[in-house]
C-alpha cells in the first residue's frame, strides 16, 4: 500500500492543504514551528485509526474538518473523513467500504501504518515474566503511535525462541534485523548477548553494557528499527519485514541525532526497509540535504492556506547543496548570520563609505575576533580595508 495524495480542510491548525503527490518511498515534511507538520502525520495516521479517537481535532471557529486521502487501492473513489468537534465520522457512504481497507491490510485484519510520534526515550525494565502473546490490541490506535515499552519483551521472548527448531524462518530472520540495528549508523557498536539476568547486553567502544546505557542517539534508532519489526511480526506474522509493503510515519526524524547522524538516518531506514513508504516531519537541513528533488515536501503559508512550495530550482535534489542554501531556499529561514554579524558589517561598509580609516580599522578587527579565521566575509573586508589604507593603488 501506497498514499498517493492528501487534502486537509479545517483540521488543527491548517485551513487548506492538498498534497498532490507523495514519492513511493520517502517523503520529508519541513516548515516553521507551528505550520503544520504534525497535523499533516496526525491526519494521515487519523484515517487508519479507530473512530473514537479524540485527539484530532477541527480547526477552531469551522463547522467541520475533512482529510481526503487517496492510496494505490481507492485512486477512483478517494477516502474522506470528517472530523467534527466530538466523534469523527465517515463522510461519503461508498458503495464499499474503503475505510475498512485502510484500516486493515487486505490480507490481515491489521492496519498497514506504523506511527512513531515524538517520544523515543526507554529506560531501564526488570523482566520477571515475558507475555506469551505480544499486545496487538492497539494495533487499530495508530494516532497514539508505537508503544516503546514493548520492544524489550518482544526482542527477549523472539531472541530465546530463535533457537527452537519450531520457530519459523521470518521469525529467526526478523531477531537478526533487529540485532543489526545497533550498527546502522556506528560499527563500532554490535549486539553482544542476551545473558540470564535477562538483560540486553551491547558491544561498545567503552565496554559491554545493557542497552538501556546507550545514548540518546542510539536508542532513538533502536526504538525506530525494533518499532518497524515488531510491528510487522506482531500484526502480519506471514511478512518479512523486509517485504513489508506499508507507511511508516516519523514525527521530527533528527531529534537527538547528530548531524552526521542526521545525515544518514534516512538511507540507513530505506535501505533496511525497501519496500516502504516513509513519510516524515523534519527541521534538519542534514535530513534534507540527502534527499531527491520529489522527496521533499517544503510547506508555506499563503493567504492563510498551507501549500506545497515547488522546488524547482533543484531538478536533481539536494545531495549538492550547501547547508546554509537548504536552510534560506528549502526550509525559508531568511538570513543565517546573526543579528550582530549583519549589523557590523553594515558599520563596517558605511566606514568604508565615509573613507573613516580609523572606525573602519576598528570595526575589522572585531570582525576578525569573531568570524571563522578562514571566512570570505572576512577575506573580502580585508582586501576592502588595505584598499582604504591605501595599500593597492
Ligand atoms: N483546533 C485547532 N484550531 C486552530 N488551530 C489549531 C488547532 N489545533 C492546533 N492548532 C494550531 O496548529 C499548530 C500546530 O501545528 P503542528 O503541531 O502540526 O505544527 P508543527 O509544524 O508540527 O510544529 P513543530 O515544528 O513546532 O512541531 C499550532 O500553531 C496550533 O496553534
Ligand atoms: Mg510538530
């Protein structure tokens, strides 16, 4: 299953948005604080999400909301819902149930959408007891997102059973995607062992330790990676993960990574998921800097409608760009020098404009103080300054 498209109409803080076409594979969301972004996945995740969900809500001051979405299956009859102030509810009564369809994969009664909202973090879980049968009754509450507290049982309970000659090859195979994900992004970490105690023990540069003694960073990853597996062995017990056909939905994909990290993460997670489609919301140029050209959904506000800017000053993608051209021309910041920079450059160019050697001598070598010793604004106001000195004639 693919989404193809998406209109938003009155939902949280958006008025209008439509998106006319997602990318098969990955799509990154960016825009200001506030514009939308996690309305957009809040959306998207509404419509494969039980109805008795509260947490979406219409746009304050409108009747009703809609969210119209159009998957490879419903391309004919799009899918809309209506959200109202209370219960949401099916807008047009198809002559079969589409709803149905996004709710449940056609082979399972199972949603195909995986959610990860903002919260990656786990701490430390004594397991006295494993649960015979992981929870699959939230699987229908996707707008909640993937609970982070289950992977621990699931990867103890999978990793025991993976050496019963009963336990089939998907299960073994999906124990051993999940052991590779400490080293997607450093190789220096590995899984080491799962020990007695019934802890998950890693190989680290400094040591073996538990797992819940990794970094922000790391766990972030396992939390995305393991969440993927687990959900797909839980809902669809027949599907490699690695064949997995379905959405996955990522709120602010850098958070706690690093910028190489943040660099990485997006090919590291299409790499090891081929056949899904990811939609994720970012504020991170390295995220986009890795992307192609209709990977990148940049949102703007216009008359007080959201739209999709076009980006056609990048026909190739972004994989050339310099970070400070993905932050002013994809992702809209105006200026990225500071307030002072951009007002003692100004001092120092009306200095030179009165032919003022002395102030202008003095405003270069606060400049010189502060800016990178091998800037070309601090080339340029050099060569400006021996021309005032008179050093070229
Ligand atoms: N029911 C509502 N009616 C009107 N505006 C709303 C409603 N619910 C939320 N908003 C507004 O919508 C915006 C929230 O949008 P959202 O959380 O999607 O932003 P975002 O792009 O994810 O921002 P960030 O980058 O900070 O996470 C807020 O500005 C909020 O004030
Ligand atoms: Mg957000």
């Amino acid at each position: 299953m693919k989404i193809e498209s998406l209109k938003i109409e009155n939902v949280g803080g958006i008025s209008s948005l439509s998106i006319e076409k997602f990318d098969p594979k990955l799509n990154i969301i960016c825009g200001e604080n506030g514009i939308g972004k996690t309305n957009i996945l809040d959306s998207i995740a509404h419509c494969f999400s039980q109805l008795s969900n509260f947490i979406l809500k219409r746009k304050s001051n409108c009747v009703n909301g809609y969210i119209t979405i159009v998957c490879d299956f419903n391309r004919i009859e799009p899918y809309t819902c209506l959200i109202e102030s209370f219960e949401p509810r099916d807008y047009n009564q198809n002559p079969y149930d589409f709803r149905s369809k996004l709710l449940a994969n056609f082979d399972s009664n199972y949603s195909n959408l995986i959610y990860f909202k903002t919260e990656r973090l786990f701490s430390h879980k004594w397991i006295s007891s494993l649960e015979i049968y992981d929870e699959v009754e939230n699987h229908l509450k996707n707008l909640d997102g993937v609970s982070i507290q289950l992977a621990k049982d699931w990867f103890i309970k999978n990793e025991l059973l993976s050496s019963q000659p009963y336990t089939n090859d998907n299960d073994k195979n999906s124990i051993e995607l999940a052991k590779k994900a400490f080293g997607i992004l450093n190789k220096s970490y590995s899984f080491s062992a799962l020990k007695q105690d019934m802890e998950i023990y890693i190989n680290t540069p400094t040591g073996i330790i538990p797992y819940e003694y990794l970094s922000s960073g790391f766990k972030t990853c396992i939390t995305i990676v393991w969440g993927i597996i687990r959900e797909v062995q839980v809902r669809f017990p027949d599907i490699f993960v690695k064949d997995f056909n379905g959405v996955v939905l990522i709120d602010e994909i850098e958070l706690h990574l690093h910028p190489e990290w943040q660099g990485k993460i997006c090919n590291a997670l299409t790499t090891l998921f081929p056949n899904i489609q990811f939609i994720i919301s970012t504020h991170s140029p390295h995220v986009i800097q890795t992307a192609e050209a209709n990977e990148v959904i940049a949102l703007s506000r216009k008359n007080g409608h959201l739209e999709k800017r076009t980006l056609d000053i990048a026909p190739y993608g972004f994989k050339g760009w310099t970070v400070e051209e993905i932050l002013t021309d994809v992702m809209g910041m105006r200026d990225t020098r500071t307030e002072w920079f951009r007002s003692k450059q100004k001092e120092f160019d009306n200095a030179l404009d009165a032919n003022d050697v002395l102030n202008a001598n003095k405003i270069f070598n606060e400049l010189r103080l502060k800016l990178h010793p091998s800037s070309t604004d601090l080339a340029l106001s050099r060569f400006q300054l021996d021309m005032l000195n008179g050093r070229y004639k």
